[in-house]
C-alpha cells in the first residue's frame, strides 16, 4: 500500500450512467427473484402463470443494499482495495444474489445457474423454495460470512474480520431496525479497538429507510443531527449521502466512498509509518434512501414505497389481480432489461465490465469464502499423549488426564514436548479432595448447629 493517499477520480457522467445500470439490473433480478417462476426476461406479455404460488421475500432493503454493493465495487476497481462486504439487514438476500450473480461468480461455483437466460431463470425459481436457497444472505452465497437473519451482529462480525488482517476493508451495512438490537448498539464501540497499524478497517454504512416490518424506526425519524451526534460520540467520522433521485444519490455515493477510503488510508499510512498516536476518528457513512426505493408507490390506494409496506412483497395479490399483475409487470418494464441483458440473457459487455476482476470480486474474495485461506492446525501426535492403561482399572486413571497437555502443546508458541500424565491429578486424586471439602464443610454446620442456642417454649 502506498504511503500516498491516492488520488481517486470524480465519476464522469458515463460511468455514473453504468453504474446506474448495474442498480437497475440488480433490481431488476431481485424482483424476479421474489415474484416469478417463468418468463424470466419478460420476453411475452407477464401471465399469472409466470408467478410463484407462494410470493416470499424482503424488497424494502433490497435496492439501498445493491446501492452500496456497486459503488464498492468501482472503488475496488479505481483503488484496488482489498474489500468483503456484509449485509446487516440479510433479509435482503435476493439483492446480494443478484450482484453476485452479476459479478460471474454464483455461475462459477454453481454451473446450473448459467450466466445466461436458463441460469436466471433457475435463479429465480430456486429462490426461497423447499430445495432451493434461502431468502436471506447465507452459508451457500459466495462472499457472505454474515447470514443476517437475526438482526445486531454485524458490526461484530466485521470487526473480527478486519482484526489482524491489515489490508482488508470490510464495508457494513447496518439497516436501521437493526441499529435497535442491544447487540448492534453494543457494536458500535468496536471501532476503538481497532488497530490501524495491524488491523484492517471497517466503513459501517448506516442505511436509514425510515421503516422496519411494521413501523417507523428510531434513528429514521431522529435529526441528522442527532445520529451524527451518535456516531461522533462512539468515535467515528460521520459522512451523509440522502435523496430519492437516482442520479443525485449515485454522484453522492460515489463521491462520498471516495473520502472515507481516502480517510482510512491516511488513518492506516500514518499509523504504519510514524506509531501509534491519538485514536483516529475512522469514516462512517449515514445513507437516507426510501424503503423499497423504485418499487411500487400505490397498491390499491395505499402508500407502499417510503413506508413498511414495501418491507416484503409489495404487490401481495399478482395471481389472483390484474391490476396487481399489470403493476408489476410495469415495474419490471421499468428496469428496461432490453438494455441490459443480451439475446442470450447475459448481462452486456459494459455491465460485466463493472465488476471487478478475479478475486477482487467481493463474491469471491477469498476472506469471504470458507476454505480458500485455511492452513491445516499444528497438532502434535495424539499418540503421545494416551494415558497408560496396564491393567483394566477405570478408576485408577481420568481418560482426560492427558488432554490439557495435548492442547497447551497445540500452540505454535509452545514446544512439543510431550509432558507425562504422571503429574496430572488421577480421579482418586480429586475425589479425595472434594471429599476433604466435604468432610470440613460437614464439620462447619456441626458446629454452627451445636454453638446457636435455639429460643425455647415459654
């Protein structure tokens, strides 16, 4: 890592525009993730057939999550960082699929799910169905070390991913009903036990939509001032990206993401260079987006985006309504994914130019996929360390005598020395000792029972 902070560009127009897209395609197959079973490319008009008897899923966090994923992901191209991601609020989980299938990677490991019109038509059908996958970011998503289904853990999780690991930069989505967990507020302090010459970073993004399942949430409907108050007074730095109008919000990300890896790497530059001095106030990012930003605004007169509505499906009735059926196929339409799927249904050339390359993937970094950095433990011979059994007598020797030793020994820092079950305490050994604790604490209540004089009868 250079002792420089780098110099990171302003996105132009046209990159803002692609970025753009990739959002709207992450959309796009997040929704069809939810609702449809066929006609995954909307290529004939959408029929009640097309959709899922049963309609499960959580779309009200799902667009702010890609959000964040694509601008880390250009980031990760202009900066080559280092970087996994976790989402807090892992009921998202078709979001976190779908860029990840956009990426490459899910057709990688998993060759049924093509990168293709077959592979996203599996992708959909297997979403949240008995055989298929879970509805939320779990142990099969490549990239996820973070399930997120119950809610508080996330901040922790990052943390103990960026300890020790100095150039890893773990970006943290915390939804905002999550921020309400004990745990999750807890969390908050781990920042002060980061370390920024041995320690990676973590840039907690703070997503604020407003609502949880069925109500306003706490820090939605708190001042700017006050969260920022918050954040400030836990040690962090806090930066503000707000709005509902896609292209505004994308030229604040973009730029804001900037800063804070500009922060981190001059927090972590001098602290390498010069020691440890005062703790640094590492970057936070405060995101204000609608809940179920680009879904549907009215159903049946009610207000659904920007409310808890749009927390699971927010068109409930597809099947059995044409008019719910019309709005979402208008909805899907929306996404225009003539322009960003090909004949074949790949994503076009200048969408996978968007992801970045091999392992700087975030789907396939290898910090995030179990196995990829595991080294085999240093374990002494087992053998060295069975008890001696000269005659069949059970109670002569603790088939555990040995293990501490095996353990202790276990260690990189400790020599492998066999130590002797001789000097480890024998079951009889120990049995005499309780029985000497029993035996004096036996003798006490004698003798409290004989020197306290009982009150007698008048």
């Amino acid at each position: 890592m250079s002792d420089d902070v780098p110099a990171i560009r302003d996105a132009s127009d046209a990159e803002l525009a692609g970025i753009d897209a990739w959002w709207r395609a992450a959309n796009y197959l997040t929704v069809g993730q939810i609702y449809l079973r066929d006609n995954a490319l909307l290529r004939a008009p959408l029929r009640p057939e097309h959709v899922k008897p049963r309609l499960l899923g959580h779309w009200g966090t799902s667009p702010g999550l890609s959000l964040v994923y694509v601008h880390v992901n250009r980031l990760i191209r202009e900066a080559d960082v280092d970087a996994i991601y976790l989402a807090g609020p892992g009921h998202g989980g078709p979001a976190i699929l779908a860029n990840v299938w956009l990426e490459g990677t899910y057709s990688e490991i998993y060759p049924a799910v093509s990168p293709d019109a077959v592979g996203m038509h599996r992708l959909f059908l297997q979403f949240s169905t008995p055989g298929g996958v879970p509805s939320h970011v779990s142990v099969p998503t490549p990239g996820s070390i973070h399930e997120g289904g119950e809610l508080g853990y996330v901040l922790a999780h990052a943390f103990g991913a960026a300890f020790d690991n100095p150039d890893l930069l773990v970006v943290a989505v915390v939804g905002d009903g999550e921020a309400e967990t004990g745990p999750l507020a807890g969390s908050w302090k781990g920042v002060r036990f980061l370390n920024p010459v041995r320690d990676g970073a973590v840039l907690p993004v703070l997503h604020l939509n407003g609502w949880k399942i069925s109500g306003p949430t706490v820090l939605g409907r708190s001042t700017d001032d006050d969260v920022a108050a918050m954040l400030g007074g836990a040690g962090y730095e806090v930066h503000s990206v707000e709005g509902d109008d896609p292209a505004a919000v994308h030229r604040a990300m973009a730029a804001t993401l900037a800063r804070c890896w500009q922060r981190i790497h001059a927090i972590q530059t001098r602290a390498r260079r010069d020691g440890l001095g005062e703790r640094p106030r590492w970057p936070a990012i405060v995101l204000r987006t609608p809940k179920g930003w680009t879904g549907p605004a009215v159903v049946d007169g009610v207000q659904v985006e920007g409310t808890f509505r749009a927390h699971q499906v927010p068109l409930a009735n597809v099947r059995e309504s044409p008019a719910h059926l019309a709005m979402l196929e208008a909805r899907m339409r929306s996404y225009r994914p003539e322009e960003l799927f090909d004949g074949d249904g790949r994503p076009v050339p200048s969408l996978r130019a968007l992801a970045p390359k091999g392992d700087r993937r975030m789907s396939a970094n290898p910090h995030a996929n179990g196995g990829r950095l595991l080294v085999d433990l240093d374990l002494p011979a087992f053998t060295d360390y069975a008890a001696p059994c000269r005659i069949r007598a059970p109670s002569a020797t603790s088939p555990r005598a040995g293990s501490g030793s095996c353990c202790a020994t276990s260690s990189p820092a400790t020599p492998r020395t066999p130590t002797s079950v001789s000097s480890a305490p024998t079951r009889r050994t120990r049995t005499a000792s309780c029985s000497r604790w029993r035996t004096g604490a036996s003798s006490a209540r004698r003798r409290r029972s004989t020197t306290t004089s009982r009150p007698t009868a008048a």
